[in-house]
C-alpha cells in the first residue's frame, strides 16, 4: 500500500510538473511575442519607413541602432542648442554695449549743442 501511495504521489507530482511546464512554455511565448511587437512599435515609432519595409520582422539590432540614433541626434541637439545660446548671450551683450555708446553720443551731442 505504501508503494502505491508513493506511486500516485509521484504520479502527480510529474502532473503538476508538466502543468508548470506548459504554463512556463506559454508565458515564455507571450514574451517572445510582446518583445516582437515592442521592437516593432519602437521602429514605427523611430522610423516609419524602416519599420515597414521590414515587413513586421525588426531585428533586436534595428532597434538598438535606431534608439542609438536618436540619442546621438539628441546629444548633438543639446550641443547646438548650447552654442546658440551662447551666441545668443554674446550678441544681446554687443547690443547693450551699443546701445549704451549710443547713450553716450547722444548725451555728447546734446552736450555739444
């Protein structure tokens, strides 16, 4: 009796094993899946053309290279966004200078009247 006994335990221990099992299988699945369809959102979203092209098939390095891309692109656009600031500030500080000396000639020129 107690073989059988251990004999059904392991029995559903092997069931409950191939249940976890499927289960594991699916959800490993599903990730596969719902990493596609990521990829495929994140070429859309980087480059429409590209992503169709591809016929719905993006390869994991498509998407690193494009992300890639993008952060070179936002890099190098912070950096031109700094040297028009720059820019910027040195041409307001040339135009208060003349302003400035424009103050003074005209208060010279009153003067000299």
């Amino acid at each position: 009796q107690a073989e059988e006994e251990l004999k059904a335990a392991c029995s559903q221990q092997l069931r409950e094993m191939g249940h976890r099992e499927r289960l594991l299988r699916s959800d490993v699945q599903r990730a596969g899946e719902q990493l596609e369809s990521f990829k495929t959102r994140v070429m859309q979203v980087c480059s429409p053309s590209a992503a169709g092209s591809t016929g719905g098939s993006v390869t994991e390095q498509q998407v690193i290279e494009k992300v890639r891309q993008i952060s070179d692109d936002n890099q190098q656009s912070h950096e031109r966004e700094k040297s028009l600031q720059k820019e910027l500030s040195s041409r307001l500080a040339q135009e208060q200078e003349v302003s400035a000396n424009i103050e003074v000639f005209k208060n010279s020129l009153q003067k000299l009247q």
